[in-house]
C-alpha cells in the first residue's frame, strides 16, 4: 500500500508560479511510477506530466514548457514546478503512484490550484 500527500497548492495571479509536492510512504520509491494529473469542474480527471523510475519524463502539451516534474528517490518525493499559470489551469491536481512490483495505482487526496486575478 502507497500513502501519497500533496502539498503546495493555492490561489495565483495569472502568470504566476506554483510548486506542488508529494510525499510518498509505504513501498519503495525508486520502484514507483510517479505523476500528477488535475481535472477541473466538469471536466474529466488529465494527465499532467509523469516520471519514470529513470527520471524520463512525459507531460501533456498544455504543461510542455511551462510544468516541471521532478523527483527525489532520497525524500521519497515528486515535485510540479508550475510556471505561467493561466486560468485553464484551474483544477485538483492529483498525485498518482504506479508500483513497478504489482501495477497498482494510488491516488493522492488531491491540492487545489486556483489561477485568479
């Protein structure tokens, strides 16, 4: 079983940064799949960018150049750089684990990220 806790979000000016974060417990970090995902009101739950156990990374267009995903195999956690926010990314981010042992997915309880001004 995975525990994951986001953290980071908030209210941002259009234009603005934002770095979310997620802890990550209960299996081997290095054998994990890592990734965050946001769906907006109404909209159906996206994928944002992804990090392998090899730090290759994939994002969705709407983030390329803008959001970067990192993570720290000491910590045991992954980060969302987000820069150039803009209102369409308004939504719950989610952080998401995939266990390399047996496939399963894990869900964090979601941060939310509001872009306002």
């Amino acid at each position: 079983q995975v525990q994951l806790v986001e953290s980071g979000g908030g209210l941002v000016q259009p234009g603005g940064s934002l770095r979310l974060s997620c802890a990550a417990s209960g299996s081997r970090f290095a054998m994990l799949v890592m990734g965050w995902y946001r769906q907006a009101p109404g909209k159906e739950r996206e994928l944002v960018a992804i990090i392998g156990i090899g730090d290759t990374t994939n994002y969705a267009d709407s983030a390329k150049g803008r959001f970067t995903i990192s993570r720290d195999n000491a910590k045991n956690t992954v980060a969302l750089q987000m820069n150039s926010l803009q209102p369409e990314d308004t939504a719950a981010y989610y952080c998401h684990a995939r266990s390399l042992y047996d496939n399963n997915h894990y869900w964090g309880q979601g941060t939310q990220v509001t872009v306002s001004s």
